[in-house]
C-alpha cells in the first residue's frame, strides 16, 4: 500500500485497516478550530490524517489522538513521529471510553475535539475484524461518543463529526441529551445529482443560530467543485 502524500506531510497507511477516505480529509479540512486552541483531540485516529491536518491548521500546543485497534495506533505514532509536528502530536492506545473516563477525572479538558466515527451497526459486520471494528459502532456508539465527549471539551470548546445523513438528526438528539447544541452543518454529496451521504456537524454548549451548508464534491468523475477544491487545496497536491 502506497504512502498518500499531502502538500505538508505524508501518511503511510499500511498497517491499519482503514485507509484514508474522503471523509477524513472533508472533516480535517472543514471542521471549526475557534479562537487560537490550546489543545486538540482526534477520536479514533485511524492513519492519524486528522490531527496532522489539525497541526498543519493551527499552532495548538497539544494534539492528542485516542485509537483503540493496536496497528491502527502504531500507524498513527510512526506518521506523527515522521511529520514536521512531531513535538505536538500524541496518540493513546486506549478505548474512547476508558480515555474520556480518565481525563474527566485529571480534569484534562480539550478546546477542539474531532472524530470521524465507525458508523455501520453489526448487521453488516464482515469477516476482517479489524475493518469491523474500525468501521462499526459495536466498537464505540454515538452514545458513548457524545457521553464522552460532552465530559472532556471545555466550556467555550468545538466537537465536530462526520457522520452518514441517515443519522443526522439522531446524532442531534443524542448530542441534545448530553448538553451538546448543534451550531454548523454541512450537508456533503458526491455529484450535483446524487444523493446527500454525509453530515458534518459542529456542536457546542452554547445555543447559536446553525449554520447551514451544502457541498458537492465533483462536477462530474474527477472534476471537482471550486468549492471542494477550495476546502482542501491546502491538504491534496493536485488541488
């Protein structure tokens, strides 16, 4: 499995199960950082695409990851030791849960926090454990995601997800039910004539008036939107 190289940094993805999609790239590139963060937190780190993109966005002193599968972490720690931010980038192996537990008790709290969530239910579980469990909530609900993350980000602090749209307005309620208020949404899909296939969501303690988006990722095969182009030149090399 080839390296996927960016404008400022290089991920190597081939130890873990789930390689670099969109979606990562989409959340990295869009989601709200608020005023100078001090500290940041990539829930489920994957390659660690997120909080590389995050250290090449902003100056945060710290950039935690927290990633449960044992290769997908040793992936995450050989890409930020290889990157230019290594000095601010940590990765943890541990469940979310264990970790938000932990860090609720230290009173660790994080200014911005990111996740690009596993999102498919057990039904459709395959036979290669680790993209299961990379890829399905058996291994960590919306639940215990917004649970955990309404305990570690601080008062003025920014949770941003991509999720798939079917769930948008689940994920809303549950994130209501744990004081977290939607405050920006991006409704993402492929081509002007498809279908909307994912949310992105920007949730926050405070109550502010949501911001609404919509975002079409290509003109036609391999054409890509001005304003698709426009969120992520800074990132893809081509862009």
């Amino acid at each position: 499995m080839k390296p996927f190289k960016f404008k400022e940094f290089t991920v190597h993805q081939d130890k873990t199960a789930m390689k670099i999609g969109t979606d990562a790239v989409l959340l990295g590139a869009w989601c709200e950082l608020g005023e100078f963060p001090d500290s940041i937190l990539d829930i489920g780190s994957g390659t660690g695409v997120i909080s590389l993109m995050l250290a090449q966005r902003s100056d945060a002193m710290t950039i935690d990851a927290v990633e449960i599968d044992e290769n997908a972490y040793e992936q995450t720690v050989e890409n930020f030791e290889q990157s230019d931010w290594g000095d601010r980038l940590f990765c943890y192996s541990a469940s979310f849960n264990d970790f938000a537990d932990e860090m609720a008790e230290e009173e660790e709290i994080y200014d911005v926090i990111v996740s690009n969530p596993p999102f498919y239910t057990d039904d459709f579980e395959t036979k290669d454990e680790a993209r299961n469990k990379a890829r399905f909530t058996s291994s960590l609900t919306f639940e215990a995601l917004l649970k955990g993350v309404s305990k570690i980000l601080s008062e003025r602090g920014l949770f941003s997800v991509i999720i798939p749209y079917k769930e948008e307005a689940k994920f809303v309620q549950l994130a209501k039910e744990n004081r977290l208020l939607v405050n920006r949404v991006c409704r993402v899909k492929g081509n002007e004539t498809s279908e909307i296939k994912r949310s992105m969501l920007t949730f926050s303690f405070q109550e502010l008036e949501v911001q609404e988006e919509n975002l079409v990722i290509e003109k036609e095969r391999h054409l890509y939107t001005d304003a698709y182009i426009e969120l992520t030149k800074d990132f893809y090399l081509k862009m």
